[in-house]
C-alpha cells in the first residue's frame, strides 16, 4: 500500500479539478476587470460614446462571473464530497481492519476527529492546490492596477493601512480574561447539574426538585453578569470596526481627487480606484487562502497517520476436523519497553476447560488474546489442532474461535445487532442469550432485540452477559477473558454449569479471579510475569502457598 | 420552526430592543452619508474644487467616528436582550434533566445553549445590521437622486425577498447535514472504541457497513446543500448585480435628465459597497446562524421538563403496604419484570427483599415508594396508590435510599438534614451514632466540614444517606442495595438501627446476610416469587437455597467484583 500524501488526496478529484481551476481564474479576472469596465461606463456615458461597448462587456462579465460561481458550487462540492467519503472510507476500513494492536496507539475520540473532521479538511487539497494562485490574483492585482491608474494612489492605500494599524493599536485590550471567567461560571453550574443527576433517585423521591433547581441555578445571576461583560468587548471591537472601516477608502479618493483635479485621472478611473482599494483590502484575507492549504496539509497528514495502519493478514485455510486442540509454541510477546509474555509452552488437549489464573499483570489477558488471535506473537506460534493461526482464513478463524472480556464494547444499532451482526436469525441470537442468562433481561427492555443500543442502559454484568452470547457460537474454542467478573453469583454459577455441560465440548480458556471457577476447570495454567509457573487440576496447585496467595 | 420563531420574538424584550432601535440612528449615518459623500466630492473634483472635495470625504470620516458610538452602544444593548435569553435556557435546561435524569442535558448546557446565544445575537445583529444599510441607502439615495433609488430598489428587494423563499429549503438539507455529522461520530465512535470487540467477532464489514451508511448520507447531504447555494447565487444575481446593471442601463437616460458624474458613482457605491455585502451577509447569516439557531434551540425546547401528570390523592392513612396482583412491565412489548405479586406489609414490619441482580428488585422499590405506576394491579400505601400522591406529601410517609448515594457540595449538616431542615443538632448527633457514622464525621472536621462527593467513597457517601433517612419524619423506609459499599460488619449495624427506629424496613438486600435479620423474606426468581422465613425457605425455594450456598460468610463470593 503506498502511503497518503497531498498529491494523492488531491489525484483523488482529478475529474473536477481543471474545471474549479478554470472558474476559479476566470472568476478573479472578472473581479480585477470589473472595476475599470464600470469606470469606462461611466465615463462612456459622460462622453456620451462607445456606451453600448462597455455595457455589454460589463454585463457580459457579470453574467460570466455567476456562471463561474455556480459551476464552482457544484464541481467544488462534487470533488470534496466524493473525496471526503473516499478517505473516510478507506480510513474506518484501516483501523477496523488493523485489528487492536493497530489502532493501539490512537484514542477513540482522536480517531472520530480524525474520521469526521480531518478527512474533510484534507478534501481541501485539490481545490486549494488549483485555485490559491486564483485567490491570491484579485487583493495583488488591484494593488498592481491602483499603481497603473496613478502611482500615488498605492501610496495612498498603504497610508491608510498604517492608520488602520494605528487605531488598532489604540483600542487594543486585554479580552482572555473575561471570558474565561463565563466559562469558569458556566463550569460551575454544570458541576451542580453534573452532581444532582448522580443522585436524581434520590431527588425525585423526596420531592426536593425545586429545591435542587434553586441551588444550581444560584450561579445564574454571575453568569450573567460575565456575559454582559463580554458584550462591552464586543462593543469596543464592534465601534473599532466602524472607524476603521472607511479609512482606506477614503485615503485612496482623497489622494484620486487631487489628480482629478489636476486632470490626470478621469472620473471612471476614480470609481475604479475606489472599488481597487476594496478589493486590496482583502490583502489581509490572503492568509486565509494560504491557512486553507495548510489546514488540508495537516487534514493529509492526520489522515495519513491512520491510513499507515498495518492491516492484520489473514491465511487462507479453511480449519480441518479437529478437537479444538491448543498450542503455544515458544512463544513470546514483547513490547518496545517490556516482556508480556516469555517462551510459553502449552499443549491444551481438545474439548477441555482451561483456567487461567495469575496476579495482575501476569499477562493473562495476553494470552487470551493470542488465543483469539487478537494479536500475534512477537516469537513463537500459536496452533489450533495443528494450523498455525495466521494461514487460517479470517471466516473460518472467526466461525470457530469466539472471545468475550471483561469489558465488552458493544457494536451495533440494536441489543439484537449487538449480539449477532451477520443475521444468522433469530433462533441462533435467541439460543446464544438462554444460553448466557442475556435473555432474561433483554426481554423486559422496552422492544426487547429491537431495543436501540443507546436506549438501554445496562449494568457491567448485563453488558458481560450481551459479551457472552455474542461469542456464545464459536464452533471450536471460547475465550473468556475474566468475561463473568461483574455477574451476581448466582448467575455465574447458572452460566458456568452450561458452560461445563456444554454440549459442543468446545474448549474453553478462561482467564479468572475465583478459586470457584479455577476448582472446576480441567486444568489450570498458572502464570506469574510473563511464564508460566504451573500447569496441573487445581486441587494439586493448591497445595503451593503461593498459589492460594494468587486468589488473595 | 415556527416555535422556535416565536420564542426568538418575544425574547426581544420591549425596553433594550427600543434601545437598541434608537441607538442604531447614529449608525446609519455612515451608511446613508457613503454615497452622497461621494457624488459630491467627486463633483467637487471634477469641478476643480479641491478642498471642497477633501471636506466631504472628511465628513465621511467623521460621522464614522459618530457611527461607531453607535455600534458601541448597539452591542451593549444586545447584551441585555441576548443574556436574559441565555439565562431563560439555562432554565429550562436544569430544570428539563432534573425531571427527566437526561444525562446529555450537561453538554446541552454547556454546547447548545452557547450555540443559541451566539447565533440569537448574530442573527439580531445581522438583521439590524441589515435594515440599517437598506434605510441608510434609501436615505442616501434619495437625497442624492430618487430617480437613481427608483432603479436601484426594487430588484434589490425581489433579490431579498427570493433568498428568503431558498431559506425554507435550505431548511431541511441543513437539517439532514447535521444529523449524517452526529451519526457519523455516533456510529464511528462506537466502532473505533470496539476494534477488538469487531475483531473477535470477524465483524469487520459489518462495522465498515455501520459506519458507512452515515459516510454515504453525509456526502448526499453536501451535494444537495450545494444545489440551495447554487440558488442563493441566483437570488445574489437578482438582488446584487441587477440593481448595477439597471442603473448603467439608464445611465445616458439619466445624464440626459441633469444627474451628474458624481451621483452615477455614488448610486453605483451604495450598489457595490452597500447593498452588496449586506445582502451577502445576511443571506449567508439566515442560511447559516438562522438554521443552527432554529435547529440547535428545537433540541432545547424538546428536552425541556416533561408534563407532570397530576397526583390527586392528598390523603395518606398509616403506612401499611398492600400489593395486590401487582404487575410491571417497561414497555407494552416487553416481558413483564413483576407479574401478579401478592403482599401484605404490616406496619413496624422488617422484610428483605433477595434474587439475583436485574430480577426487578430496585423496581418493586420504585413502585411501594411511587416512583413507578404499576403496568396492572394495584400498590397501596396507607390505603392508597402511592403513585397517585404528590412527591412532597408522601415523602412525609416513606424515604428511599438508592445504592447510588447521593452526596452534594456543601456543609455535611445541610447533607444530613435535606429531608429534616429544622432537625436539632442532638437529633442529627443520635442519629450519626445510631447509624454508625461518627467516625466518618470526626474524620471529615464535624457537622460544619464542607464536603464534596467526589473526595468521598461510596461507602462514605452510603453513610451520609442513611444518615439522612434516619432523620427522616417517614416511618417507612426501604433501603434499595443502600448498604451495598459498606462492610458487613457496618451493613449489620446500620440495618440494625433501622429496625430499631420504629416503622417499617423494607431492605433491598445485596447480601444474603441482610436476609438472615428480618422476620420475613421476599424471594424474586424471575417473575415468579416465593415468601416466608428463613427456615420455610430453606425448605421450599431452590434459588433461596442457591443464594444462600454462594453467600457463605467467608467465601470467595463476598470479594468486590475485579
């Protein structure tokens, strides 16, 4: 894959891009025209010839100018639009497909921003690229044409930018602190707000809601009073604003009126001055242009950092017969700054119940994952009946391993969704949620699997029981990775019976804290810093002192 | 939108709008000034009057200068009109998530609410702004020639008045724009924060799908946005240029009937520097500010506080409880979480409540405290439906204490006495000791500390609260898994001042322990129940049984959740 640059992204709308380029040039000569075309107007109408001329080419101008303007709405947003879903495509494919490990390293929320705000100012690049020397035409040239029609009259112009500057600098206040001071206000009252709504139960039973809003709303007065403030900024930049305005303006026809007098200029070429000095005022506009182009650079740049993504490489072999039979063949995992795991050596027989117990940091969950194929080891190979993982196919690997943890991340549209995606149908949803006690409280939601994930607020152990049923279909090894932490135990107890009675005899890895758990599993693999320090039943184990150390 | 018009209307409070009007005659001055000045200073030039022509430029200058005392004054007066709007919001929005419990209500505060004071003050400004350049105008073009207002006006206006008709258009696709963004960050966020989850689950085109259906509606949402601006710019035509080209039209027209140079040019400068920008700038404020405004202020109003439905029995007879058939369901389609309970509570009672978590438990507290009304069936407490009682007069009955505690910033006293504000310090004293608290109360400098939840356990905070149920008037109270992040050592001692307080205890238990101290037990299995003692269950509820062997003091069972 090669890497994202700006010329890529730009590539991207090649189709629409000499069209923009074009308008874009034809629209800033408009512009520079315009002015000295009206000027000969007028000054065709005094003299009272060659009028009809310069109305129809200013006419024709006008009308060429709105043309460019609409064909630059459509073919600008048709390119941006189009580029913006490729690139937020190609990304959202880049990190759902670099697997955990690939995205390790970026923050959820950076990645959305990244997804929805990036892409679109990296969509930028094309018509940026093509029209900033369009854009940069209409403020220089006018300076230039100013020039040509009387030299004094640039000079005029970057007399009255020095006195712009000069009133600028008069009124120039201190304004930070008087907004930080609103937001720290408005902090406040949505700490209260924050803090009741912890304790609304409490609230609402005993009545005291007025009470509440009153307390809250305490800070109301102060906020006010700091937003009245901010308008007397405003105010002061707002009156700045109205004298600063016409300074320019009138230096240019002040100085333009003296060589009117003098017979140098004509009145045309006056009135053209005066929209030239307009124009030139956009000098200060010109940073915009160059900032657009810098915004799309760094949008690439974000976007290039996620398109960087190495994706996870699946094989291509389907999965013989097999018990569900676990291997880890020396293997070890390491980091840039640590050893997870170290030369591991396990021979897990088919069909067996496998507990993973160990004090934090001992790198269970590591090993789950590399069960599940969640990551890859950085030494060694990890074995399902024979095949090393990775020359698995993505479908078969996922058809027979399913993984559940501590901490699931629902995905989906609905609590159904989020249980099985690729609609095997009800009946397998229904039997995985039985199966995992997830039924039973997902049939008193208000429309039960159709319920929309954000409408159904549920507790860890109603999240792990969706956890479990999600992965409640896997055909040959389920991974529990401390999937059963947050359920009363009553329940575990109720999901661990099916899970021993399990009637596909898959083998199950589960990394856990109980000794119960540990007690009822075939074997228990014992890990501590990385390498295994026992395998046996538990009940042997538990002649070690430190072993009873690990349940506490 | 209409409603959103409407509120925007009538926050245009009579006293700083009138102000606001009048200190916008000053502004206009500049504006109607801009043309003449320049008609006559450009006569004046031609005619060789140098000076002449410098003092009407001048002029321009200053009544700038005067121009900006009004805009100073303009802005001070938005202030009054924009921040009590503000403050009304605010209102609305505290009071809206204090009777819905709508957790989004804080980025509601802090985000839309901001959106529509800006846009509320953009809006109002712009529009002013708007009308001072058209009455500015029209003042200067009629002193100067009205002639040249007679071309100049009225396409103008049909200009205006057609970009005003895109607006509604606009409308919608804005709309559509909005929601395809917060999708977009809805559905990608949930796939970026569960890559392993996608992963585990070979769900990989399932999630590029999820994510891609609002990538897709976004980009149909640009395109379309692109047709209403491809409008604009026509309104832009008919209201910006056409005004210009009538009047180099009628030029020669004009000359002929005595206008001089000067005036052509002014009329020209009130088209280009005049009606221009304001025609652009407040199509693109309506198109832009207009639509956020309307949008961003209809969330707003929504999710204001829902109608309260009016609870008409004001009489409360003792406190015995009855449920009688009583039957709950979250929604018309969903399996009911209580069916067809049968109890009787008598007064001075003590019964706990046991089942494995998301049985319904902390429902069947919400319906004897009236919180909930039952789906069939009936509660009575002191012989009526408690759900039919106002909240006020039946806190005088029965007090609820939630497992999540609820503890706010202040002195610890105001915390104790929030359900008691007259209690007496030795009331409030008997009951920190009777409940098991006055370590904590040393601990944190006595009644006066103040206190903060978030420097505080839950175990800490769980005391706070049952203190202040303990000094309650109430005499029933249920303690729904309030005990929850306590010891068991202090769950026995509190629990066990609650039984000594006189009334009657309903424990929502957490532990099976909190069983073994009441005389009767509710089991909840499902939807179908078992009561009795200790020794009848023991005998006939499987589950009780279950529970019980889980519990067993001294098992890993009792460990917190890791």
């Amino acid at each position: 894959m090669t890497a994202l640059t700006f010329g890529t992204v730009a590539r991207h709308g090649r189709g629409w891009l000499p069209l923009i380029g074009l308008t874009a040039m034809v629209s800033s000569a408009v512009t520079l025209a315009l002015p000295s075309v009206l000027g000969h107007s007028v000054d065709a109408i005094v003299a009272g010839a060659d009028y009809g001329r310069w109305f129809t080419i200013a006419a024709a101008l006008i009308v060429t100018g709105i043309i460019c303007s609409l064909i630059d709405t459509f073919a600008g947003t048709a390119c941006v639009a189009g580029t913006t879903a490729w690139l937020r495509h190609r990304l959202v494919g880049q990190v759902v497909r670099g697997g955990p490990e690939g995205s390790r390293e970026f923050d959820t929320g950076d990645l959305v921003s990244r997804v929805s705000g990036n892409t679109s100012d990296a969509a930028q690049a094309g018509p940026a690229a093509v029209t900033t020397v369009a854009a940069m035409a209409p403020p220089i040239g006018s300076l230039v044409l100013l020039a040509v029609i009387d030299p004094w009259l640039a000079v005029a112009f970057f007399g009255g930018v020095i006195l712009v500057v000069g009133v600028l600098f008069v009124f120039a206040r201190r304004t930070a602190e008087i907004s930080l001071a609103y937001q720290e206000t408005q902090g406040r009252i949505s700490a209260l707000l924050t803090e009741s709504l912890t304790g609304l139960r409490t609230i609402a039973s005993a009545g005291t809601t007025a009470r509440e809003e009153r307390r809250i709303l305490g800070f109301l007065p102060e906020l006010h009073k700091h937003g009245l403030e901010t308008w007397k900024v405003l105010a002061r930049s707002g009156a700045q604003a109205a004298i600063v305005g016409p300074l320019v303006l009138v230096a240019v026809l002040a100085v333009g009126g003296l060589q009117l007098v003098d017979g140098r200029i004509t009145a045309g070429e006056l009135f053209a001055a005066s929209q030239y000095a307009v124009l030139g005022a956009g000098l200060g506009g010109l940073t915009g242009v160059i900032g657009e182009i810098a915004r799309a650079r760094a949008g690439v740049q974000r976007a290039a950092e996620v398109f960087a993504i190495d994706s996870v490489v699946h094989g291509t072999l389907p999965l013989p017969p097999g018990p569900g039979r676990l291997t880890f063949d020396g293997v070890t995992v390491a980091t840039a700054d640590a050893v997870l795991l170290e030369n591991v050596h396990l021979e897990l027989p088919g069909g067996a119940t496998v507990a993973v117990v160990g004090p934090s940091g001992a790198g269970k969950s590591v090993l789950a994952s590399l069960a599940a194929r969640l990551r890859d080891p950085s030494v060694g190979q990890v074995l399902l009946d024979g095949v090393p993982l990775p020359a698995i196919s993505r479908q078969a690997l996922r058809t027979a391993v399913g993984c559940a943890f501590e901490r699931p991340t629902l995905v989906g549209t609905t609590v159904g969704d989020a249980i099985s995606h690729d609609a095997v149908g009800p009946v397998r949803t229904l039997a995985a949620a039985r199966a995992t006690h997830a039924h039973d409280f997902v049939s008193r939601l208000p429309d039960g699997y159709f319920t929309p994930l954000p409408k159904a607020p549920m507790s860890g152990g109603e999240r792990q029981r969706l956890g479990l049923a999600r992965a409640w279909p896997a055909q040959r090894l389920l991974v529990l990775d401390d999937a059963t932490s947050s359920l009363d135990t009553a329940t575990e107890m109720q999901i661990s019976k099916t899970l021993t009675e399990d009637r596909h005899r898959r083998t199950r890895l589960i990394v856990t804290h109980r000794t119960a758990t540990a007690a009822r599993a075939d074997l228990v693999v014992w890990l501590d810093v990385g390498r295994v320090r026992a395998v046996g039943p538990h009940q042997e184990l538990w002649q070690d002192a430190s072993y009873r150390e690990v349940f506490g | 939108m209409r409603r959103e018009l409407r509120y925007g209307v009538e926050a245009l409070r009579k006293r700083p709008t009138l102000k606001l009007a009048l200190w916008s005659v000053p502004d206009i001055l500049p504006t109607a000034i801009y043309g003449v000045a320049v008609a006559h200073a450009t006569d004046n030039f031609l005619a060789g009057h140098a000076w002449q022509g410098i003092a009407w430029l001048g002029g321009l200058v200053a009544t700038a200068c005067l121009g900006a005392a009004g805009s100073h004054q303009v802005y001070g007066r938005l202030g009054d009109l924009v921040e009590p709007l503000r403050d009304d919001l605010v209102r609305r929005v505290v009071g809206g998530a204090l009777r819905t419990g709508d957790d989004a209500a804080v980025a509601r505060l802090n985000r839309q609410v901001e959106i529509v004071r800006d846009t509320f003050a953009g809006l109002v400004l712009v529009i002013r702004n708007f009308a001072v350049t058209l009455f500015g105008v029209l003042v200067g073009l009629l002193s100067l020639a009205p002639l040249v207002a007679a071309f100049v006006v009225p396409p103008f206006l049909v200009g205006f008045a057609l970009s005003l008709a895109v607006l509604g258009m606009a409308a919608d696709r804005v709309r559509a724009s909005l929601q395809a963004d917060e999708e977009l960050a809805t559905a990608s966020g949930m796939t970026f924060g569960g890559v392993r989850d996608i992963a585990a689950t070979g769900a990989e085109e399932f999630a590029e799908k999820l994510v891609g259906r609002p990538i897709e509606a976004q980009a149909a949402a640009e395109r379309s946005l692109a047709k209403v601006a491809a409008l604009r710019t026509l309104c832009f035509a008919v209201g910006g240029w056409a005004p210009l080209l009538i009047l180099l039209a009628a030029g020669p027209w004009l000359v002929g009937r005595g206008i001089s140079t000067g005036t052509l040019l002014g009329g020209l400068t009130y088209v280009l520097i005049g009606l221009q920008p304001a025609l652009n700038t407040v199509m693109g404020a309506l198109g832009d500010s207009g639509l956020r405004y309307v949008i961003t202020l209809g969330r707003i109003l929504d999710s204001a506080a829902p109608v309260v439905t009016p609870r008409p029995v004001d009489e409360v007879n003792g406190y015995q409880l009855r449920l009688r058939g009583l039957t709950f369901a979250y929604g018309p389609s969903a399996d009911p979480v209580l069916e067809d309970l049968e109890l009787t509570v008598a007064e001075g009672e003590h019964l706990v409540v046991v089942g494995p978590s998301g049985i319904g438990k902390s429902t069947l507290a919400g319906l004897v405290c009236g919180m909930l009304a039952p789906t069939s069936g009936r509660v009575l407490l002191g012989g009526v439906p408690p759900s039919e009682v106002p909240v006020e007069r039946l806190a005088a009955t029965r007090v609820l204490i939630p497992q999540e505690a609820y503890v706010f910033s202040g002195p610890l006293m105001e915390n104790f006495t929030y359900l008691l504000p007259d209690a007496t310090i030795s009331e409030v004293t008997q009951a920190v000791e009777a409940v098991g608290a006055a370590r904590l109360v040393e601990r944190l400098g006595g009644f006066g500390a103040r206190v903060r939840p978030d420097d505080l356990s839950a175990g800490e905070r769980q005391l706070i609260a049952l203190v202040r149920a303990y000094l309650s008037p109430a005499p029933l109270v249920v303690l729904d898994e309030a005990t929850c992040f306590l010891d068991p050592e202090a769950e026995r001692r509190a629990e066990e001042a609650f039984a000594a307080r006189g009334g009657t205890l309903i424990v929502i238990a957490h532990r099976i322990s909190s069983a073994l101290r009441a005389r009767r037990i509710l089991v909840l299995d499902g939807n179908k129940a078992a009561i009795g003692n200790h020794p009848t269950l023991v005998r006939n509820s499987p589950l009780y049984r279950e529970l019980l062997g889980h519990w067993q003091p001294g098992g890993d069972q009792i460990q917190p959740a890791s």
